[in-house]
C-alpha cells in the first residue's frame, strides 16, 4: 500500500515539532519520501555542515497495524538528537574524554529544556 500526501505533511510536521522540542534548531532539515523495504523512515546527516535529511517510506505492507507518520517522524527525530554523540562515537579511538562529556551534555541540556518546558505546563 501507498503512504498519501496526507501521511507525509503529517510526518514533516511532527518531525519539526520534535526537531524545535529537543532544541535541535541549528540543523537544516529536507524531506524526502521513498520505498524502501524494512524502515517507515530514515535519517541522514552531514555533522559538520548541519543538514539532515529525513525520509518517510512510500511503500507500507498492507497489513501492517503499526505505521504511524508520528511515530516515525518522532522515531528520526530522536536519531537527530543522538547524531553529534554518534559521530565521536565513531571517531572513538581520537576522541578524548572531554569531546565525549560534551556530546553526552548537549543530550541531557536538550532533554532537561523539553522537560522543563512539559513541567511549566502543568503548573
């Protein structure tokens, strides 16, 4: 089966929601779609240069009870958040301790802004 126009306007929406959400606002972001066979969606990412781009399955198996456009999109943006500790995980053999604290920070900076932000609306 074929995901719909509606489908992607959705996951590009939520994907913002979660990309603004985690203060992962210096990344530029392109949307793509394609059919791939075992993902509903995927991320790539030039670190450096700060440009992602997600891309949201066009092909779902008819049968499958467990595709939801938000999910995926929340799923990506979640991947977004974990790139810069990925990439010194990567390069871990040069990496100091000091890069690697870093890397973890910026996570726990991001999630404590979400949180913080959740907590003031249930004042």
């Amino acid at each position: 089966m074929k995901t719909t126009a509606r489908d992607f306007a959705i996951f590009k929406k939520e994907f913002l929601h979660w990309q603004k959400a985690l203060g992962l606002t210096e990344w530029r972001i392109c949307f793509k779609v394609g059919a791939f066979d075992t993902d509903y969606a995927r991320i790539r990412a030039d670190g450096p240069g700060r440009i992602a781009t997600v891309e949201m399955t066009s092909i779902i198996d008819r049968n499958d009870d467990h595709w939801d456009p938000r999910v995926s999109a929340r799923h990506e943006a979640l991947e977004l958040l974990l790139m810069g500790l990925n990439h010194v995980a990567e390069r871990r053999g040069s990496v100091t301790f000091d890069q690697i604290l870093e890397a973890d920070h910026a996570i726990i900076r991001r999630l404590e802004y979400l949180f913080d932000s959740i907590e003031n609306l249930h004042i």
